[in-house]
C-alpha cells in the first residue's frame, strides 16, 4: 500500500496551477484545467483528477496535445452544431463547446451537438453539470479514441476505449440527477490508481493478454496489456457500440477501427443533447413526479450493509463534502509522477511541492 497525502484543495489547486503553466497555457487555461481536474478528484473520481497530468504532459511533448486550441465550428444550423476541438485541452474544448450548446438550447429549446477531436474530456458528468446549472438536461454519448483497452462481451481482446456515457437532470427543490459512467466495468484510470497502490481488483473486471481472468491492475497499465471488461455484459458493451457510433463515428469521425498510432494522446469525440425541459413538459407537473419517483426510489428498504439508498450524482457530493473538509487523498506513486511530468514541461517540482504543502 503506498503512502497516501491528504492535500487541502486549494492548495491541491495552488500546485496544479503552477504545473499546469509548464504547458504555456493562457491564464484562462490554466483556470479551466485545474478546476476541472480537482473537482474529479474532489467528486472522487481520482481516475480522472490531477493524477491525468502525467500522461497529459507526454501528450503534450509528443504533440498530440496542443495548448491555447479553441473550438472550430464545422457546421452551424442553429439548433445543430458541429465543431472540432482541434486537439486541444479537453477541459477548454469541452467548456467552450457546452456554453455554445447551451446558448443554442435556450434560444431554440434544444441543442444537438457533434464534437470531434477534442483531447481528454475528462469527466464527462463536469459538462452535464454546466447544462444542469441552467435548468437543461443534458446527454452524453462519448468514445475515446486512444490504445483500444475494453473487450468485447464475448471478445478475448481490447478493441475500443472505455466509452463514458452522462445525463444530468436538473430537479426542482432537489439536487440535480448526475449519471455519469465508463460503459467499461472501471474507467481505465482505475487500474493507474490500484497499480500506484499496489492494490488488487475485483474479479470480473480484467482479462488479461491470454484473454483469460485477471485481478491484478497491472494488464492494464504496462504491456503485455489485457483488457477491461464492459459492465453488465452485453448491456454495457451494447452502450459502449452506441457511444463509439455517434461519438466517434458521427461527432468525431474517429472509431478505433483505425489504429491509434500508440501515442498518449487521448481523443475524446462526444455527442451531445441539451433539452430545455420547459419547452417539453409542464414544470410543475414535472417536477412533482421526479420528486415523487426520487423520493419513492430512496425509501426502498437498505440492503444489507448499506445505510441508504443513493440516487446518481450524490455519492459525488458526498465525496466533495468529505474531500473539502480534510483534503483529496494523492498517493505517493501519482505524486511522484506528477513532479516528474513538472520536471519534463520545465517546472520547478520542489515550488509545486512546496505550494501543495508536502
Ligand atoms: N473522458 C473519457 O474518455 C472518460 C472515459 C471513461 C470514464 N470517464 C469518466 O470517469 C469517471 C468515472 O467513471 P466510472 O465508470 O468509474 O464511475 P463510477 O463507476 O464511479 O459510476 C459513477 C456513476 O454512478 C453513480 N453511483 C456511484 N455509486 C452509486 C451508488 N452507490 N448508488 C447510486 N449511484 C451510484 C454516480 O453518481 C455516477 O453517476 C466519470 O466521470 C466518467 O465520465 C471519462
């Protein structure tokens, strides 16, 4: 078990900031890059948090990343919108093209939008959460475009990328819905995680380079890899097609039917559908059967060995009011490779150290 920080979130931010200038991003990116990857790590997904810079900075320096990129409008029909992110920071790309949608949604009441060739989105709940801050629902088809790494139900190999897939909901008097997933049983960053801390998985979940069951995370961080396995059988690999068809193959254009060159850059094409739900339903009545049905669901009896019922979107603010109070938990394998990725982009490790309080 390798050693564990606990790191106060805004110095956890002050650090970030600091590494992330390494890139020469605009003071704009720095903001966005770092908000989006604490907040994972704040919404206890430390798959998708700062542990990322690491592969980020090799992305970087081999160019399949570029810095201070922006969205490029491709086709524009109003309530349509096409873009590219032209390999930039996903975390721009994404919040650029959301504000775009939205705006589009509210003006005509819904949004269709294709975006293709964005770097790593991240976490794909973080663009639902824009959406439902303005009372828009939001849905979320997206592939990755990467090193396949999920097998198919039935399948002995790794033919695509773990495919996340996200609604938000905004719900009146309620906090909101937020559904947000890898389509595969664990995002691949899981395995990073359990490798740095020399832990061991569940079964079920990796195969390895034989194709046959695994438990150690090391098929899916070194080679020979294996591969995850989707969840829910061939439910999960039925979604996973679905996001790789209309996020790869129509927003992005990109399927993993084309190798990727095994570079570390991560390619993220999402299809995204933003409703305003006013111009749907009447918000009254609407929002009295989603209260009705939450608040029906949550009084089902507890299973053993679980206090409540817990809708999605609530494990995430529960692990954000934890994690503000006494700190995001890094271990010391991912913030050994975070100083080496400072030391790469040019940064002084020992000053990111020294701001994030370790
Ligand atoms: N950009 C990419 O290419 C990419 C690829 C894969 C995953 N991701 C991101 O990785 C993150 C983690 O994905 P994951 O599959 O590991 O998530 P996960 O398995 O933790 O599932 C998260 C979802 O399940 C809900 N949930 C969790 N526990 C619950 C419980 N006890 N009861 C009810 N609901 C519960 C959460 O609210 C959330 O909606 C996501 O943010 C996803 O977008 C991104």
């Amino acid at each position: 078990m390798a050693q564990m920080y606990r790191i106060n979130a805004d110095r956890l931010r002050a650090a970030v900031r600091y590494l992330v200038s390494g890139f020469g991003s605009q003071e704009r990116e720095i903001e966005l890059v770092t908000e989006n990857l604490v907040q994972a790590n704040l919404t206890g997904h430390d798959s998708h948090g700062v542990g990322m810079l690491p592969r980020y900075a090799e992305a970087f320096l081999e160019g399949g990343l570029k810095a201070n990129a922006h969205i490029a409008t491709k086709m524009d029909s109003g309530a349509m919108l096409s873009l590219d992110g032209q390999a930039g920071f996903g975390q721009v790309i994404g919040h650029e093209a959301m504000e775009l949608g939205i705006s589009r949604a509210k003006e005509h009441g819904s949004c269709v939008m294709a975006l293709g060739n964005s770097h790593h989105l991240c976490r794909i709940g973080a663009w639902a959460e824009m959406a439902v801050a303005q009372n828009l629902i939001s849905i979320h088809f997206v592939n990755a475009y990467s090193r396949p790494i999920v097998a198919p139900f039935g399948g002995g190999d790794a033919r695509f990328g773990t495919n996340p897939f996200s609604v938000g909901i905004p719900v009146a008097g309620k906090e909101p819905i937020l559904l947000d997933f890898a389509t595969s049983v664990i995002a691949q960053g899981k395995t990073r995680v359990a490798h740095n801390k020399r832990e061991q998985l569940p079964p079920g979940m990796l195969i390895d380079d034989k194709g046959h069951p695994t438990t150690d995370p090391i098929y899916g961080v070194k080679p020979p890899y294996g591969a995850l396995c989707t969840f829910g059988g061939h439910k999960g690999f039925g979604l996973a097609l679905v996001c790789e068809l209309l996020g790869g193959a129509l927003a992005g254009g990109l399927t993993t039917s084309t190798p990727a060159d095994g570079k570390k850059r991560i390619l993220n094409g999402m299809l995204t559908i933003i409703i305003d739900p006013a111009k749907l339903s009447d918000m009254s009545l609407f929002g009295g059967e989603m209260n009705a049905f939450i608040d029906w669901v949550k009084a089902s009896p507890p299973a053993p060995g679980i206090d409540h019922v817990r809708v999605a979107g609530e494990p995430e603010r529960e692990y954000r009011a934890e994690r503000l109070a006494n700190g995001v938990p890094v271990d010391e394998n991912t913030w050994q490779d975070m100083l080496t990725a400072a030391q790469k982009l040019g940064v002084d490790a020992a000053e990111v150290r020294r701001l994030a309080g370790i």
